[in-house]
C-alpha cells in the first residue's frame, strides 16, 4: 500500500506502465518553505493504488520520473496545477501527457472548478469522507487511515477518467480538452522570471512607473533570499513592508530599520535592500516597467453590446453543455468587441463553438429574440 524502497518503487512502475492511463496525486505542505515540500505520491492504476513516500525514497525516484515522462501512458489529474508544480520541483520533469478531469469536467456541463468530492460523486457515485483533509504529511509515520484516504484520491480518479473520456469521445470534444490542458506540459507555465515578481505585489497597482522599478528590484532580490533559504517570500519581507520601503525610499540602514516590520532582517540583508532601492532609482525612462492600466469603462451603449454577447455565450454553452467561465468571462467578450484578431475565442475549439456565432451577431446576421421565457436565436 505504501512504497519506501527503491526495489517497490521500480517494480510498481515496471507495472503501471503497461496500462494506457494512470492516476496521479501529490500531498504537499507550502506554509514553511519557499518551493512545496513533497511528502506523498499517490499512482493508481486500473488494478492498485500505492501512495510512493518521497521522503524515504529522496533522492532515488527515477523510475516515477521515467513513468511521468513516458509518452504511451496519460498521467490523469484533478486541478493539476499545483501538482505539476511540485512535482517538475521535485522529480525535475514534467508529466506528459496529462489529463485534468477538473477541466474535462467542465466540457460536460460541470461548473469550471468541480471539486474532487464532486467529481467522484457525479462520475462514480461515491462519496468520499474528509477525515484527513488538515493531516501534517511530513510526519512519520502515516496511519493506515491516512494512506487510505490518501489513496482515495487516485482510486477513483482512474474511474471517473474512463467514464469522462468515454462520453468526451462521444461527444466530440476530447480534443478540446486536449487542446486546453496542452499548455500545463510546458516548463514555462511553472517557471517564473524574478523580474516579474514585482507585479504579484500586493498594492502594485498604487505605484508610479519609477516606484515600480523599485518595487521590480526589491521583489527580485525578495524572491533570491527567500529560494535561497527555502522560506516563504513573506518570511523575508512581507509586502506591505516592500510597498513602504518603495514609498520612503530609504537612503541610509537606520531609515530601513524605522520601518516597522524589518526587525528580522539581518545587517547584509539592510544593505541588499539599499543597493535593490538604489538600482530601481537609476532605472533609465526606457527601462520603466508600463504602467498598470485599469480596464476601461465601457459606454452603456458598448455595455449593452457586451450583455447581448454574454447572453449569446451562455445560450450556447448551455446547449453545448459546457461551462460558461470555461469559454470567456465578461472582459474576454469586451476584448472581442475592440480587438477580435487577438482573442482566444477567434482560435480552436472556441472559435468552432462560439467565435462565428459571435461575428455574425456583431455583424448583423444574427440575432435573439424571447421565446416562452428563453432566450432563442433567430
């Protein structure tokens, strides 16, 4: 049930690879460290599920990283993101091909982010407990009761993807989701440029373009301290310190120190600061991060057009069966109205769906009228 030695771990995977699809799950603690620290890895497979103890085995996980990457086998999620993330940390790859039932779900007429209880629920018709939903997975060792509920979320996952696929097939949309999920398989959606961390800053949005040049310099330096001693960013420095560090701009360490909330922070680390601080001030005009624009308001005339389009896109997801917030939100359908060459929804399987119905309905060609209390095209 639990794999700790590297002679399971390779005869399991000799194992799952010969089925075509195989579940995946990760249990992973983030509160203490800058990069999640992995603490359990759940395979299931159409015969077994084994929960993989990544911290007996640190170190010797080749044979799960060949399995990840192994083309002829789809490695099957719920909400994959943070899954991807920790394990591309970890096994240093990513798996590929992937499927997310979350996502697939949404294709067939379930709301955008069904939860894993849900989706058991609706695709198997289990309902599961939630005993262990708070469990410390760092700890050692696990009871019976926590593998098994661990184990839980890829026994049934392998399940409900059979049932999901089948009727994606059916329907003729299996390649929109493959279509969706592809880019989650490339590193770059998981990686993330230090430069660009100034703009998750809380409050950003409050800055001159030259206090986000700072703001661009500390939140750099935040991230390099905080990855090199593996805590979390706000250990370091916390953002709303960050966002009052960019509006005093400090010159000297003892105007740091009067800043409350930098009392952890060690002499090297004032001065680190200064030289970030003094870095962004000397940020040349043409090098200025672009100002954070907000959404322009629409005319009401623009936003009666964007409520007719929006009554458009939910008629047809409804007799499409797909999740609304799946296709576009309100923004996307602005978007569309000034810049329709550049929306998603002008591209695969959104444009198949609903892009032309769009057009024809900004052109003229279309309409929509009530009908015994519906909405109806005409």
């Amino acid at each position: 049930m639990i794999i700790s030695t590297e002679s399971e771990l390779a005869a399991f995977c000799a194992r799952a690879a010969a089925f075509d699809a195989v579940a995946v799950d990760t249990e992973f603690l983030r509160e203490r460290t800058f990069h999640p620290r992995l603490c359990l890895i759940q395979v299931g497979t159409p015969d077994e599920s084994v929960a993989i103890d990544p911290i007996a085995l640190a170190g010797h996980l080749d044979p799960l990283a060949a399995l990840f990457t192994d083309t002829s086998t789809v490695k099957v999620f719920h909400a994959c993101t943070q899954d991807m993330e920790v394990l591309l940390n970890a096994l240093g790859v990513l798996p590929a091909p992937i499927f997310d039932t979350q996502v697939a779900a949404a294709f067939l007429g379930e709301r955008l982010q069904i939860a894993y209880n849900g989706l058991v629920q609706t695709f198997c018709g289990v309902t599961l407990p939630k005993t262990e939903s708070l469990t410390d997975w760092s700890r050692r060792p696990l009871t019976e009761q926590q593998i098994e509920y661990a184990l839980d979320d890829v026994r049934y996952l392998i399940r409900a993807y059979a049932v999901i696929r089948e009727r994606l097939e059916r329907a003729g949309r299996l390649w929109w989701v493959l279509d969706e999920l592809r880019p989650l398989t490339e590193r770059a959606h998981y990686e993330t440029d230090r430069r660009l961390a100034y703009k998750r800053v809380k409050r950003i949005n409050s800055c001159t373009r030259k206090q986000m040049a700072i703001a661009r310099e500390l939140a750099a330096w935040r991230e390099g301290r905080a990855e090199k001693l593996d805590i979390p960013r706000k250990w370091v420095m916390s953002d709303e310190v960050l966002i009052a560090l960019v509006k005093r701009l400090p010159r000297e360490v003892t105007d740091v120190r009067g800043v409350r909330g930098t009392e952890q922070l060690s002499e090297g680390d004032v001065h680190a600061i200064l030289m970030a601080i003094d870095r962004g001030r000397r940020c040349p005009p043409d090098r200025l991060p672009p100002a954070q624009h907000a959404r322009r308001a629409l005319s009401s005339e623009l936003e009666s057009v964007v409520d007719l389009m929006y009554a458009l896109l939910r008629l047809v997801a409804e007799r499409a069966g797909v999740a609304t917030a799946m296709i576009a939100s309100r923004d996307d359908l602005s978007d569309y109205i000034d810049h329709p060459e550049r929306s998603p929804l002008r591209e695969g399987w959104r444009f198949e769906l609903v892009g032309t119905r769009l057009d024809d309905l900004l052109s003229g060609n279309m309409g929509l009228t009530v009908k015994d209390r519906r909405i109806e095209i005409l």
